[in-house]
C-alpha cells in the first residue's frame, strides 16, 4: 500500500499559528503534527509517500526531504507556479485535484493507497483498515470514529447501511438534526479505479464533492468506524490541548525530548535552572533557556529554546515557545505565547504588540546579550 499526506491548505482557521509554518509543520513540543504521520506509516510498512504541499509548503520538504531518515521514501507535488516577478503563488486544488494532479504527473498511484490530512495526530491500526478495504471490495473506504452527540456539530457526519456502505452525508449537522455520531476523521482508502471518478485541471474536494458524487452513483462507498486516538488542530484552543495531552502521556509513544531530570520534567541542553526555581511536572524546557530565581512553573507547561524567564515570573498550565522574555514577575497562564502573537485557551488569539502582554513578553533576540537590563 502507498500513501498521500494533504499538506497543502492555508491553516487560516489556526491563524496565527500558521502565519510563519504550514499547518502539518506546527509542532507538539519539538515534533512537527506530519512527522508523527511518516512514523505511524512506517510502522505499518507504508513506505512510498506521496505529499502535496503550497502554503509554505516548501518548510516541509526542508524538513522531511526524501525520508530516508525515517527509512521511507517521500516525493512532493506542489500546487502552484512562480510568476515573471520571481514570487512564488500558491494555489491548491482541493484533496481530490491533489491526487489527480499527482497520479497525471507522475502515475505515483498504481495499488491501493490510504490519504491522511497532515494536521491530525492518529494512533491508527491502518493495517485493520485495509483489511477492512479488501474484504468489501470498495472503491473507497473512509475511517470514522464515533464521537458524543453534542459534537456532532464540529465534524462531518457519516450515515451508513449495517454493513458500513455509505447511505449520505451532513456536514457539521446540528444534535437534533444528525442521522448519526460518526465522525469522518479525514483518513480514507481508496483504488486507483478512483481516478476515473475525478475530474482533471480544476479545483475538486474528497468530502464536499467526491464522495457525494460516488454515493449517488451507487459506488461501493464504506466506512469503518474504528477507536483509536485522533488529535486534530482544527482550532487554535485544539492546540493547546494537543500540547497539554503530549505532555500528560496521552499521545501514544511520544517522547518530549532533552533529558528527563525528574519524573515528568524533561530538560534541553544547555538550559540553566536556577536555585530557587520551582517545577511541577508536566514540563519541558527546552534548549539554552535560563530560569531566573523564583520562577515557578506548574505544568502542564513548555517553555521553548532560547528563553529567559526573569524572576519571580508564574507560568501556569501555559506554553511559552522559543525565544521569548519574561520579564521580572510576570504571570502566564492557560496561553500560548510567541514573541509575535498569543493564543488563550478559548482560542483568542492576536498579536503581542497590540496587547497587554507587549509590556512583559519580549523577543530576546532584540534585547542583547544581557537580558537582565532589559
């Protein structure tokens, strides 16, 4: 079996976050969202990987290259052009344009093969999956999970026959109207028979166009509802509780990095840590980041590389990433900080030098080489 990572949206539902990173390149401590999806295929000898990239999607080729550090082999198909001017336009065309764009190119897709959206932690059994695939001889199979009544309205819904095959569809339906709690997870299966379904040279959606199109058609759609971890960032408040479970341990094989000092307290190289500093675990700390006297830092929390916390500040479930200074006594807590921009735990985000917070969180590449005089 092969594979395919979407990589290729904008992120503008988790703007700021995405304002410098494409959405698959966030990362979960110190681990960018997509490099959790090549181990996961891995490990299920998934080993010939396809991704679309745009929006800054060049970011993640650097990052990735052709995958032999992960012991698989990875090609990129970029949707967009460079114009006479020498800038570089993006322009994606939907899930399914992607596919097609690559199997026209490059007839990368000659067996069965499964797509993955680039912004989702999963834990899948994607052997199960296939499994699954084979024995109904579908065309297509889309990976659901069933999620509570009251959060249906957050998901695309899937309604199926008792055999799993696909009867239709309701996007993000309201408790009282939904026909079902099974939630498309964005994880699918497919034939390469599903290219003479999917029209070339323009912009077409897996979801809101493909599956639709193959359902009234009578295709042998199915879905296979299965349990397994799925961490998605649909949200800037879904980050923050991505991190806070990476740190708890709930992120199935997930190491922060550094040294673990203490149970639940990883350390960076290089990063000094103050006689008097009090810690909590979960917390990480990364690289070359000092820690003043009487910081106290209760986790879950993440201070990132090259920070300075200045004295007496209080970090409190709160993550504070690289290259940030604190300065002496201030208070964080259930945010994210950046030197550029913030986000609360209810997903408010905006940017440092327009709030409150411009006159306590600084960027320590501005203030020098000694950062106690800032």
């Amino acid at each position: 079996m092969k594979a395919m990572i979407l990589a290729a949206g904008k992120g503008t539902r988790v703007r700021p976050l995405t304002n410098k990173i494409p959405k698959p390149m966030i990362p979960i401590v110190t681990k960018p969202t997509i490099e959790f999806l090549i181990e996961l295929l891995k490990n299920h000898d998934v080993t010939e990987i396809m991704i679309n990239i745009s929006h800054l999607g060049w970011l993640i080729q650097d990052y990735l290259r052709n995958g032999s550090k992960y012991g698989v082999n990875i090609g990129y198909s970029f949707e967009g052009k460079l114009l006479p001017d020498g800038t570089l336009e993006t322009e994606p065309i939907g899930s399914a344009g992607g596919m097609k764009l690559i199997q026209e190119r490059y007839n990368f897709f000659d067996e069965t093969f499964i797509v993955l959206c680039g912004d989702a932690i999963v834990d899948l059994d994607i052997t199960e999956a296939y499994n699954f695939h084979k024995s109904k001889g579908a065309l297509a199979t889309i990976i659901t999970k069933e999620v509570s009544k009251d959060q249906v309205s957050n998901y695309g819904i899937v309604v199926t026959d008792e055999k799993g095959k696909v009867l239709s569809f309701q996007e993000k339906p309201s408790p009282e109207e939904a026909k079902s709690n099974i939630a498309n997870t964005g994880i699918y299966i497919f034939e390469p028979e599903i290219f003479e379904h999917i029209p070339s040279g323009e912009f077409y959606d897996i979801g809101s166009q493909l599956f639709p199109k193959l359902v009234s058609e009578g295709k042998p759609i199915y879905a296979y509802s299965m349990d397994f971890n799925w961490f998605d960032i649909g949200r800037n408040k879904d980050y923050l509780v991505i991190l806070e479970k990476a740190l708890s341990g709930e992120i199935k094989n997930f190491y922060p990095g550094g040294k673990e000092i203490y149970p639940g307290v990883w350390v960076g190289t290089g990063a000094v840590i103050s006689q008097g500093v009090e810690i909590k675990p979960p917390v990480y700390i990364g690289s070359s980041t000092i820690l003043e006297k009487g910081v106290t830092i209760t986790g879950p929390a993440i201070i990132g590389a090259n920070c300075y916390i200045s004295k007496d500040s209080h970090i409190a479930n709160a993550f504070v990433m690289d290259y940030c200074y604190l300065k002496p006594g201030t208070s964080l807590s259930r945010i994210l900080v950046t030197p550029e921009y913030f986000v609360h735990s209810d997903g408010e985000s905006g940017e440092i030098s327009e709030s409150h917070l411009s006159k306590s969180v600084k960027d320590v590449r501005t203030l020098g080489i000694e950062m106690k005089e800032a």
